[in-house]
C-alpha cells in the first residue's frame, strides 16, 4: 500500500507544471491590452538580442562567459521587475522572463514540451510586439 502512496505522489508530481509551463500559463492569462504590452516589450528586447547576437545560433557561437553574462542581465532584470507584475509596468518582468528562460532553453537544447511551448509563445508575442509596433 505505501508503494502505491509512493507512486501516486510521484504521478502528481509530474502532473505540477515546471517554471516554463507556469510563466507560459501567466502570460496566457494577461488580459489582451496587457499581452500586448508583453509583446511589444519583447519585441524591443528580441531587437536588442539580435542587434547583440544576431539571433539564436549568433548566440550559442559565443563562448560560454558571454551567453551567461547576456543571461545574468536578463536574470537581474526579471528579478528587479518582479514586483511590477500585478502592475500596468508587468510587460518587462514577462518579457525578461519569456526571454531569459527561451534563451536556458536553447542553451540547454531541451526539447521538452514546456520549452517548447514557451519558445511558441516567445515567438508568437515576438512577431505580435512587431506587428502592433509598426502599424
């Protein structure tokens, strides 16, 4: 009977979305005009990235000290903007966010549903933040 305890709190455990899953399910859950607030910012801070890097793989030919030093200053911004996320200011915690943990993501070649499903969403808000940028 405690094996199957056992078992059961392991299958909840797995049922628990990871930090990826849950920052996706917060930006989901953003009402329109504040998603789209998100998405502007990331688009600024996607411009920034490729200006930095020139996109993804840009990023991952850098030696190592380089890409976590890009990603010590996204960390220090999405800490810094914290508690501006209940706030008309969230749009730069979620964009530093959805950046820093797309950017660990590719770093660490993960091809989990989670890193994918944030990596849909980074690029979705992305070409969205574009969009509404130069209407």
């Amino acid at each position: 009977m405690f094996a199957f305890l056992k078992r059961l709190k392991l299958s909840n455990a797995f049922l628990e979305p990871g930090p990826a899953r849950k920052l996706v399910l917060e930006f989901d859950a953003l009402d329109e005009t504040r998603r789209d607030l998100v998405c502007e910012q990331l688009d600024r801070l996607w411009t920034w990235f490729l200006h930095e890097f020139d996109g993804p793989t840009g990023f991952l030919t850098q030696p190592p000290e380089v890409q976590h030093e890009f990603l010590g200053k996204l960390a220090v911004a999405e800490e810094r903007s914290r508690s501006l996320k209940q706030t008309e200011l969230s749009a730069y915690y979620y964009s530093a966010a959805l950046v820093l943990r797309y950017l660990r993501g590719i770093q660490a070649n993960s091809l989990d549903p989670e890193t994918a499903a944030l990596s849909a969403r980074v690029a979705w808000g992305v070409n969205r933040g574009h969009a509404l940028r130069h209407e």
